[in-house]
C-alpha cells in the first residue's frame, strides 16, 4: 500500500472544520488534512465559525489557540457549548500550566503544540473523531503541574489510595506524568517503545482510567507520586 493510500485512510470519513484568523494558515492546515485523507468541511476566522457552526456538521473542529480577539479557549467553549458533538482540539505555539487547564476546563479534547510533527497531529485529530483525547506530552507535564497547584477535593483527601502499586509500575506512572512518550519511557526504563506500550496500557487498566492525562490528575490526586512516596515506597 502507497503511503498516499494509507493517509487517506487514516483520515478517511472524518469531517474537520479549521478554525484560524489567518487565511494562510487555515490553507495550509487544509493541504495538510486533505493530503491525509480528512475532508475539510470549512475554514474560518473564530466568529464565522461560530456564527455557521451548524451548517458544518464537523467531527473535530482544529482551532488555533492563540487568535487575536477571540482566544481560542473562548471559542473552544462557545463551539463546545452550541454543538457537542463537535469535538475540538487546540493548537497552540506554547502552553504553560494555567493554560492547558484552562483548554481541559473549556471542553477541549486536545492540545497539541504547532511545532510537533505531522504525523502527530494527523493522529491527533483521528484519535479525538473516534473518542479519545489527543494531549501532546509536552502539555500533559504541565497539565499536572497545574493539578498539583490545586487543593485536593475533599473526597480525595478522605479516601486511602485504592489502587497498590509495585515498585516498577509507580516508576512507570512518574514518567507518564512527566509527559515523556514511549520512547523516551523506553531510555529510562532500558525496555523497547513497544514493551512501554504494553505496559502503560496494563498501568491505565489498573488505575482505571482511560488515558495517560487522567492516569497523571489520578496519581496526583491520590499522592500515588512524588520522591517522597518513592522513599516510603
């Protein structure tokens, strides 16, 4: 099979609307879909997008972040709130703690970066139309920085953490959290990319939980990680 053929499957039946106050952007962002198999329902600056929002009957909607006037975590929210189904995940140039906290609270169901990879963000955008969430791992750091500086619900502080690790598992949890990818896991823990895959889908079944941004909130919360907890550990 053509790498052209296996893009446009990978994209295949999913409908992307392109939110950007940048026309060349938003061309360019479009190239790049359709090179992968996704159909561009529209492109527009965020007030077209929301004022038309309807008529685009999109699976993702892929907004920049940083827009002058309306940001993109305001527009996430409007476009969350007027058609739910549409599922939305954000580009941003950087991301800092409060930032990506703010993109989860809005409805996001992704963020990812504008420096990464095509690849990633092709997956991305496929990952969010079937369900799932797309965080870079880059933002998932920061999104548990951002948890840590919260106050604990009072349910948590209450609870005894529920779920026993090993030693090597909470090893493995402390690198999610970090944000680090499979390969990077895989340095760490002198074991292949595809044994991290394995074993990080073992660790998320444990927890409970569906994802490595919920796996991290999850630990945080719990005091399941921190060098003090690998000490008494």
């Amino acid at each position: 099979m053509t790498d052209r053929a296996e893009a446009t499957i990978a994209g295949s039946g999913v409908r992307v609307l392109v939110v950007d106050d940048d026309g060349g952007v938003r061309a360019g962002l479009r190239a790049l879909l359709e090179q992968h198999g996704f159909e561009v329902a529209a492109e527009a600056g965020a007030e077209a997008a929301l004022r038309r929002i309807l008529s685009f009957a999109a699976d993702v909607a892929l907004v920049d972040a940083d827009m002058p006037g309306m940001s993109g975590v305001e527009a996430t929210r409007r476009l969350v709130r007027r058609v739910p189904a549409t599922r939305v995940v954000l580009l941003t140039v950087a991301a800092d703690d409060d930032g990506v906290l703010e993109a989860v609270w809005a409805g996001a169901s992704g963020l990812l970066l504008k420096d990464a990879e095509v690849d990633e963000i092709v997956a991305g955008v496929r990952a969010v139309a079937t369900g799932h969430v797309a965080f870079d791992g880059r933002v998932t750091g920061a999104l548990v920085a951002a948890a840590r500086r919260m106050a604990a619900p009072a349910e948590f502080a209450r609870e005894p953490v529920a779920v026993a690790l090993s030693a090597r598992e909470r090893e493995l949890l402390e690198l999610v959290a970090e944000g680090l990818d499979n390969a990077a896991i895989g340095q760490r823990m002198f074991v292949s990319p595809s044994t991290v895959k394995s074993r990080v889908s073992r660790l998320l079944a444990t927890l409970g939980v569906h994802n490595r941004v919920q796996a991290a909130t999850y630990a945080v919360r719990h005091g399941m990680i921190g060098s003090e907890h690998r000490a008494a550990a």
